[in-house]
C-alpha cells in the first residue's frame, strides 16, 4: 500500500540508482515490492539486469490506457519492476500533455497498485518539475528527494526545501514530514564534499534519512547491471544503502504478510503473475 517516490531537483545525482537499490533492499526485508519507473530515460530497469535491447513499458504507451499488469515483469532478485519503456523527446511530451488533459492515466494504475495492502510501490520519478510527480504526490506516503554533495546543493538548499523544484512553492507545508532528503556521493576525503554534507546535514536535521558514500562500486555495479547489495555487499555505499532502506522500512506501516524468506517475495495474486525478463 505504501508509494515511495524517489524525485530530485535535477539530473545527475544518483536518484535513479537509489530507486533500484532501496526497492531491492526494502524486498529483502520481506516486503513485496513493485520498482516503478517513470522516469523517461528507462533506466531503472538496468539496474534489475533487463537486457538494454528490451525497450517496453508501461509510460511507453500511456496514451493508449494499457494494463499495466501486461508490462510487469520479475527480476532474478525476486523484485517486480514495471520499466518506463524506450520513448523519444516528443513521445515525453505528449506524456506530459495527456496526464495533464486525464490524469487518470496514470492515476487509477498508481491506486490498483495501491490497493494491495502487501504492496510497496518505489516509484523513480522524471527530475525536476513533472506532470507526473504533481500527480503521485498526493499520493504518496513518503517523498524521498535526492541531494548530491556538491556546492550548488547547499546554495540551492532553501529553494529545494521549499519545495519549489516540485512545482509550486507550498509543497513545504503541503507535505509536512513526507518530504525527507538524501544525501548522495559524499567523500570524506575531498574537503568541498565533506563541507558540503555537514552544512546540509546540520540545516535538514532529522530530515536527512541518509547519506550515501562516494564509492566506484556503484558504477561498477551499474556496468554490470547487478544491485549493489549482490555486485559488492560489503563496499561503503552497500553499507550506507542498507542504513537508507532501514530508516524507510521504519517509517512504514508493518507488512500484512512476510515472505518465506528474505530473499524470494512470493507474488501477492495470481493476478500478478509476472514473466522473468525477455519472456514476454
């Protein structure tokens, strides 16, 4: 039932590779995930190991109402990921036309996911203001925003906590404790990036959910499109990975019903049956 939207002021940092890692992990606590891309660079999907020729997805044809259930698929960690689809700069725009004309595009698949209690939807949102984003934040049970520790993120600090990278300028008030923030790529080692995170740090307070390390595991994994937490569980960013999903586990409500094992989900209903990639 919960919806976790990861979104950021802008490109570039991280967010998308947190999305997949996070919804992996929160599937190894014993929740059954949908990894839910809607970001149009379809990415998401490589972090689950989808060959990079299979371009189908569900964005990809929104204009056309499909079942979403017909675009869901299983990867091998046992997370179900529903790929945004390959689609060009236009089809992107006429996306964004569409849901503002019928947001129910969007919408009524987002409340059927939802209406499953066993379910955590982690939704890897477009960066910067979106159509999409100013649907699912009603929606959502936490908005987790993506920092990178870098100097313009402390000069952008109080446009972004105001919330006006979402759209509107009172999305602050609007989401109370909803709106939480990660810090990403901090290296301890160079001064800028160590000065950086302290002073954001210090300004968020309990409002900064975690920090992830600067780590060449990350790319590494990526290039081998694994989860960090199978390429390389015992790197820095691995460890500041499971602290993240930990503190997210913490704010949700206890699952209806836990798996078998910690690292297979069963699937909640026939009706979510969902082939393994490349099978469809």
């Amino acid at each position: 039932m919960p919806l976790i939207c990861f979104a950021s002021p802008k490109g570039g940092v991280g967010k998308t590779t947190l999305s997949a890692n996070v919804a992996d992990l929160l599937r190894r606590e014993g929740r059954s995930v949908v990894a839910l891309d809607l970001d149009p660079q379809n990415s998401l999907r490589l972090h689950f190991g989808m060959p990079v020729a299979e371009q189908e997805g569900f964005m990809a044809h929104l204009s056309r109402r499909p079942d979403w259930r017909g675009y869901l698929r299983q990867a091998a960690s046992g997370t179900l990921v529903l790929p945004h689809g390959g689609i060009s700069l236009r089809g992107a725009l006429d996306n964004a036309t569409a849901l503002e004309r019928e947001p129910d595009l969007l919408t009524a698949p987002l409340r059927d996911m939802l209406a499953d209690p066993r379910i955590v939807v982690v939704a890897d949102m477009p960066p910067g203001p979106s159509q999409a984003l100013s649907l699912l934040m009603p929606m959502a049970s936490l908005l987790v925003t993506v920092l990178r520790s870098e100097a313009i993120s402390a000069a952008m600090l109080a446009e972004i906590e105001a919330g006006r990278f979402l759209g509107t300028g009172t999305m602050k008030a609007l989401f109370a404790g909803r709106l939480q923030f990660v810090l990403n790529g901090v290296d301890l080692r160079d001064r800028l990036s160590r000065m950086t995170a302290e002073a954001v740090a210090r300004h968020l307070g309990s409002r900064l959910l975690g920090a992830i390390s600067q780590d060449e595991a990350v790319g590494t994994a990526l290039a081998a499109q694994r989860l960090l937490s199978e390429a390389s569980p015992a790197s820095p960013a691995a460890r500041d990975l499971r602290q993240l999903a930990m503190a997210i586990e913490a704010s949700l409500p206890a699952p209806v019903a836990h798996a078998a094992s910690s690292d297979r989900v069963e699937q909640p209903t026939a009706a979510w049956a969902a082939p393994q990639w490349g099978t469809r």
